[in-house]
C-alpha cells in the first residue's frame, strides 16, 4: 500500500473536521441562558462535551479518509463526501437552533435528521469499507444520547 495515497484525503478530511469543529465551537455558547435551562439528573456535566465531540471528530475525519480511499468508483467516492458535508451542515444546523437561536424544541426536531445522516453514511460505507463504517458508531451513539438529552430539555422547559 502506497502511504502517499493518504495525504490528499487525510489532509481534506482534517481540515474540513477542524472547520466545521472551529464554527460549531463559535456557535455553542454555554452562557446564562444555557446555564440557566433544568437538564435531568443524567446529563453529564458541561466540561464532558469537550472531549467527546473532540474524539469524535476525530473519528469522522479518519473515517472520511478510510471512506475516500476505498470508495469503489469516483461516484461513491463523491457520494460519500458529499454525504459528510451534508453531515457536517447538519451537525453546524443543531447548534445553531439550539444555542443560537435558543430553540430547543427545533433543534429536538432537527437532530434526528443528523441521526439519519450518520446512519445513512454507515449504510453506505458499510458496502465497501467496513472501518470506515464503524468509526462512524460512536457518533451515532452520542448523537443519540445528545437528542434525548434535546429532548428531556425541552419536556424541561417548553414552550419555546
């Protein structure tokens, strides 16, 4: 295996992961307004969030590179990243109507279309790269846990 083949979608997944990090990060403000929400008894403490979507970040950008390289034609290849930046948008999407625009209740609606993004780019990496699938799981999980946690906030709180 030729290591070289590595450095174009490596760098293209590591960068794209750290914008799309970098403006999630400008668009969560944990300030008086979040502070100020009742969460129930199992939402993990706010110093959590950090690392987890640093790790899984992480993971998608691995996945995204294993995903390229193994993509079986330059059409799935294009599928599957254009399935990650659609990801990506979403995922920007639920932070923005969450944190920004103060909408709990929105962005409660709006996770299960990042839910189903992340399982459709399983389903889809899955045919052809196995790695690339279930580095996937983590997210799917938290994302999971993170619009039940949406959830539980706006059963907490409505109306919006």
């Amino acid at each position: 295996m030729n290591p070289g083949r590595w450095v174009l979608p490596a760098a293209v997944a590591a960068v794209t992961t750290l914008l799309i990090a970098a403006l999630g990060a400008t668009i969560t403000v944990l300030g008086p307004w979040y502070q100020d929400l009742a969460k129930p008894a199992w939402a993990p403490p706010d110093i959590l969030f950090g690392p987890a979507w640093t790790l899984i970040f992480g993971l998608c950008a691995i996945s995204a590179a294993t995903a390229w390289l193994a993509a079986p034609s330059q059409t799935m290849r294009d599928v599957v990243i254009g399935l990650f930046a659609i990801n990506g948008f979403l995922n920007l999407l639920w932070s923005f109507l969450f944190f920004r625009m103060q909408r709990p209740d929105l962005s409660a609606t709006e996770v299960w279309f990042l839910w189903a993004s992340i399982a459709l780019l399983i389903i889809i990496c899955w045919r052809f790269s196995r790695p690339a699938a279930l580095l996937l799981i983590p997210y799917l999980i938290w994302v999971t846990f993170a619009g039940a946690l949406n959830i539980a906030i706006v059963q907490l709180n409505g109306p919006f």
